[in-house]
C-alpha cells in the first residue's frame, strides 16, 4: 500500500481550490451525482441476481421510484463502477473542484490526446481517445464499426484483468501493445510516455504497469501533474475490482441516451432518462452533445422493450451475467464475455 510517487504531465492544473455544483457535462450521465447514483443501483442489482443465480432473466425494477429505492450502498462494487468517471480518485469533497474546472468548463481542452503525447486519465475518459469506456466515440470521425472495435478489444482487456488472466504486474505497454491496434493505439501509442521508467529529470517516475491504469490516484486539489499509485497487494486488489466496475460502467453507460441511440431516439435525442434495450444504432460524441447530455441525467425507467425478450438484453442481466463470466475466467468466458457485450448488450452491428 506503499504509494509510489507518479509524475504524469497529466495537466489538468488550477490555481486555487474553488467549490463548484456538479458540472453539467459528461459527469452527467450515470454518473456520479449526489441524487442519481445509478451506476451503482444498476451494479447492485446486476450483483444479488447473480447471487441468486437468476442471471438468465434478472427482474428489472418497475418503475423510476423503485429503482430509486434500491439501497446501493450495500452493493459490492459501487465503488469500482464509478472507476471509468473517476479513474484517478479525484472525485472527493477536496478533488471536486479541479474536476470541475477541468471537466466542466474546459480545463481538458488543452491537454487532450491529440494535442500532446498524454493528457491524464481523467481528461482522455471523459473528452479524449478513452470515451469508448462509456461507450462513445472518441474521435468525431469515428465510424460506428471503429466505435465497436475499441469496445470489444477494451471489454476483452478489462475482462482479463478482471477475472485474473492478465497479470496486473506486467508492464503496462507491453501487455496493451501485445494486443494490437486499436486498443494499442489508443491506451499506449507511439510517445506514450511511462512505457519505461525514469529515474533523471525533472520528472522522475516508475514504469506503468496494467495496474497502474487502475490503481492511480491524483488526490491534490490543484494539480495532477503528480499523482500515486497502490502498490503490491493493494493495486493488485484494485486492478481486478475496477477493471470488473468498468466493464459494468460500459454495459450501463451504452444504454443512456445521452450516450448511444437506440430505438427511434436517433439521431440527436431525445435525451429523457429512458433505457431501451434494442440494438445501439449510432454511438453519440461527446463534442456534439455536451449541451444536452445531461438531460439523461436522472433516474431513468426501463422501456417496454426490456421485458419483451429480445435479442438486447437489459443493463441488470447482462452485468450479472458479466458477473459470473468473470467468476469462471476461462478461455471460452472471455469469448463470451465479448460477445456479451457486442451481441446482447450493443445488438446489431
Ligand atoms: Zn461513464
């Protein structure tokens, strides 16, 4: 639990600590929100139908206020779930302020991917090369074949480490590059700084391991120029649990319509709290819908067509059923663990 002292150019500076509401903006959909928490309801219920062995069909709450009511602390993986919103811990009576100016109003902007060789996880997630964590496009000019591409290589990599197939200690860009493009492009490119480590500089930091992704935390209030990682046990602990909440971050988050369209909501909205379980028929980009995404942003009900038996299954089933694929974490678990996701999760294709 040692922390190991990270200096990551992340960015994302700002002078002084200020105090700020939740911003509207990607922090909105299924996000973590003092009133919404329905990341963590929906990963609640995904849990105890798996423990109940129910994942074939899990029940789906009838209404908004039922869902409301789910008592989501008492869940496992509240926690983790929240991980692809706030990979590096900041998400915190002293961090929010720098999330919000970064985040919210813009701070990002500077730092994103395509500007300079790393701008911190926390900017690429919510506005970078990352977005495909929440299943969105990362790029404007990403087609939706390139869209579903990242998703399946991301859900593979997050369910190997998950389920402990991929070792947390191996070195991160070996263990990214070894899978090829396009995960590699996107997570270690070409100039990715922390391949190796370096003890000269202004900058001296260790090489990033798998862990490392999901075991980072950037607690200061005003800069994430350095930040921390877990160690040992520790970050061995956190690389599984998170890796598991992202994978149900990704199932949850393609059902908002903040976030893809399904049923007739194509092409821009409508944006109402409204999961629908058909096939994802256009992935939204954040740029484009940033003045409207948080209007998803509550509690949402289930469509009629999540109890209809379709193809699309609906957000509590298939993560209990992602559940206990990770629990069995063999060579034909992660087949299906993908095919999860691609085929009863987004559908169509
Ligand atoms: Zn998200």
């Amino acid at each position: 639990m040692k922390p190991n002292l990270l200096y990551l150019a992340a960015g994302c500076g700002l002078a002084g600590l200020l105090v700020f509401a939740m911003p509207s903006g990607p922090l909105g959909a299924y996000n973590i929100s003092a009133k919404g928490r329905v990341h963590e309801r929906l990963a609640y219920l995904s849990q105890l139908c798996r423990e109940a062995g129910q994942q074939a069909g899990c029940d789906i709450p009838a209404d908004r206020k039922t869902l409301q009511q789910v008592k989501w602390k008492q869940g496992k993986y509240w926690r983790a779930v929240r991980w692809p919103d706030d990979p590096t811990g900041q998400i915190n009576p002293l961090g929010i302020g720098k999330v919000a100016v970064n985040v919210g109003l813009g701070g990002c902007g500077n730092y994103r991917n395509d500007k300079g060789s790393f701008s911190g996880l926390l900017c690429n997630s919510h506005l970078g090369k990352l977005q495909f964590m929440h299943a969105m496009r990362s790029r404007e000019a990403e087609t939706p074949a390139e869209t579903r591409a990242l998703i399946a290589a991301w859900a593979g990599f997050a369910f190997d480490v998950a389920s402990g197939r991929q070792d947390p200690q191996e070195n991160f860009c070996t263990a990214i590059r070894a899978r090829g493009d396009p995960l590699a492009a996107a997570l270690a490119p070409e100039g990715f700084p922390f391949c190796e480590g370096s003890e000269t500089g202004a900058r001296p930091h260790p090489a990033w391991r798998v862990s490392t992704l999901f075991a980072m935390r950037c607690r200061s209030p005003i800069s994430s120029g350095t930040c921390n990682e877990l160690t040992g046990d520790g970050a061995i602990a956190a690389a599984r649990d998170n890796a598991r909440g992202a994978l149900l971050h990704l199932i949850e988050d393609s059902y908002s319509r903040s976030h893809t369209a399904r049923a007739e909501s194509k092409p821009t909205g409508p944006y109402q709290p409204v999961i629908d379980c058909l096939p994802v028929r256009e992935f939204y980009f954040y740029e484009d819908n940033k003045k409207r995404h948080s209007a998803a942003d509550s509690m949402p009900e289930f469509a009629a067509s999540c109890r209809a038996g379709g193809a699309v299954l609906d957000p509590v089933t298939a993560g209990a059923q992602m559940l206990a694929l990770i629990e069995r974490s063999d060579d034909a678990a992660q087949r299906e663990a993908v095919a999860l996701v691609m085929d009863r999760v987004l559908g169509g294709g």
